[in-house]
C-alpha cells in the first residue's frame, strides 16, 4: 500500500506540474492589443469588416488574442495612424496606403489605382506576381508590417451639387479625393483635399468642400452624401478596384507566436473575400435608394474619360520622374500588366 501512494502521490504531482505548465504557456499566448482605425466600425461593410476580422482572430485563438478596436480620432487621429504604428504607440491599425500618400506617396499602388485592372487583375498583382513584395519591403523601412485586409469593389466617381457640363465645370472646384485620382483632378483645377470619412459630410454641408468622392454607393449612402448634392457621377475611374490594409508596428509583430502571425494572415485572406462579396451584393438597393431620393446618376462621356485618362497617365510619368521608388513600382505594375494583358483579352467576356 505504502509502495502504491508513493506512486500515486507521484503521478498526482506530475499531472498538476503538467497543469501547472500549460497554464503557464497559456498564460505567455495571452495577447491585448490595441488598434486604431481610420474607418469607423459603423461603414457600411468597411466598418463590419475589421470587427469581423478581429471577432475571427479572437475565436481562432480561443479568447487569447485580444484585438481592441479604437474609433478614428480615440488613440489617434484617422490619417495620422501610420507613424503611430511605425513608433509603437499603438500595435496595429486598419487603413490604407493612399492616407500615408504625403508620407509613404509611391505606396498609393497598393491602395488604388487610376484606370486600374479589375479585382481579379489587382489581387493577381500583389499576391502572385511581385507587388507585396515591393509593398512590405517599403514597409519595413518604416518598421512595419502590412497586410491587404479587404478588397473594395468600383467606387462611385463623385458627389456635385451641380452638374458637370463640361470640364471647364471643374475648375475652381473644392473636391475631397482620394490617392492619386487627386493629382489628376489637380490638372483641371480642382482644389483637392484628403478628409477621413467621418470628416466629409459636415464639410460638404458647410460649403467647405462643393463635392466628394469616397466609396461605392452603399457606403456612400451610410454617410449621407445624397441629402447634400444631388448628382452622382460613374465611373470611378480611379478606383475600379482598391485595397484596405492593416499595418502592425513590426517589433510587435516579431514577437508574436508564429500561431498568431498565421492567424493574421488567415484572417486578412477572408477579409478580402467577404469584403469584396458584401460590397458587390449590397449596390443594386443603394443605387435605387438614391433615385427615389432624387438623386441623378451620370456616366462620364467617353471625351471626359479621355481626358482624365490622359492626365494621368501625364501624372504617372511626372511621379516617375521625381522619385525613383514610385518609378520602380510603376514599372513592376505596368510589366504585369502586359504579361497578364495575354490572358485578358481571350479568358474573359468584353
């Protein structure tokens, strides 16, 4: 009997040392962070994606990784979350490449661009034919990395209180645009600003700003542009397709599990899908909302799409010209796109 106790004495003690271990690395996996966002978690879509990104993270990790997420203007200003995350003051942030253009301006690629390929061409790009590469490389020399986190479908092209006749309309215009669509609108005289999205409808109701652009029409329909100008205007030349990101200070990036980096990176991959589907589902009701609120939808005549088109591509070689980071991405982009250019034309339906 004395023999028996002291074995099971002993395989008592082994098994609350075995506990006592694994409560000890589950206690070392307990992660809090904080992000901060630029988008506002009530967007239609883009604000339901990253709650639903960091509910997925949290499932994934059993409780263990705890992602909190942090209204625009919280923590930290809504375009002023890259050098936050860059210095550590916060671990992560959900944004996108064309806020930081005054700081990081040859990274806006990965955010949008004007008369730019379709979903499909994009994510082939940045997944499989290079362009991440160039994106987290960038990235890193700001100690950070970056992640697609949602794809955001054809964007309206913008919100006028009046018609635009002609483009001499233009001119003089006060116009919130995005990336680099902005430098375009420049060479027709239009007074170009960049507002977070919580920031535009009160400028556009004051006079601040005469018109916007922002998203596609249910988005837009969430921040209420439609009660304030009254004309619509397609295509969004450019942003046909764009991507939304989450950037993570890189010290804090290294010293997360390999489990959790993986669970990121998972993540994002769904964002991207359920992003991209839930935006192109929900625009055939917005766009009838619109019109019964009055609201007038215009397609650009082919001579103003010519003419944007044109400039920027007048654009693009002046970037190019003046700094060599932004002349290499553009070259990349631009090579696989006339690689992909073979499959184009004969896979898919004109």
């Amino acid at each position: 009997m004395g023999k028996a106790l002291r074995v099971g004495t002993a395989v008592l003690a082994l098994a609350a040392a075995v506990v006592t271990g694994a409560s000890e690395a589950s206690a070392q996996q307990k992660v809090r962070w904080k992000l901060a966002s630029s988008y506002p978690s009530t967007l239609d879509v883009l604000g339901q994606n990253m709650l639903r990104f960091i509910e997925n993270i949290k499932v994934m990790s059993d409780g263990n990784f705890d992602i909190r997420f942090h209204e625009p203007g919280a923590l930290v200003p809504a375009l002023e979350v890259f050098d936050a995350v860059s210095k550590g003051s916060v671990e992560m942030s959900y944004s996108s490449p064309g806020f930081h253009a005054g700081r990081i301006p040859h990274l806006v690629f990965f955010a949008s661009v004007p008369f730019g390929p379709s979903v499909n061409e994009y994510v082939a790009w940045v997944q499989h034919g290079g362009g991440y590469e160039l994106y987290d490389r960038e990235l890193a020399k700001h100690n950070i990395k970056g992640f697609q986190c949602g794809i955001v479908i054809a964007e309206s092209s913008g919100w006028f209180r009046k018609e635009i006749k002609t483009l001499d309309d233009l001119k003089g215009l006060k116009m919130r645009f995005f990336g680099l669509g902005a430098k375009v609108m420049q060479k027709f005289g239009v007074n170009t600003q960049l507002l977070g999205a919580g920031d535009i409808y009160p400028a556009l109701e004051r006079g601040v700003i005469d018109a916007t652009e922002f998203s596609y029409p249910s988005l837009d329909k969430n921040l209420g542009f439609y009660q304030v100008a009254k004309h619509n205007y397609f295509p969004g030349w450019h942003q046909q397709a764009s991507f939304v990101d989450v950037i993570i200070n890189l010290d804090a990036w290294n010293k997360l599990p390999k489990s959790y980096q993986k669970m990121i990176e998972v993540a994002c991959n769904d964002a991207n899908l359920w992003l991209m589907g839930a935006g192109e589902a929900r625009q055939g009701d917005a766009i009838a909302f619109f019109k019964q609120q009055g609201v007038q939808i215009h397609q650009w005549p082919q001579e103003f799409l010519d003419a944007f088109k044109a400039a920027w591509e007048q654009v693009a070689e002046e970037e190019a010209a003046a700094d060599p980071r932004f002349k290499e991405i553009w070259e990349h982009y631009k090579a696989f796109r006339a690689k992909y250019a073979a499959w184009r034309e004969i896979g898919y339906l004109k």
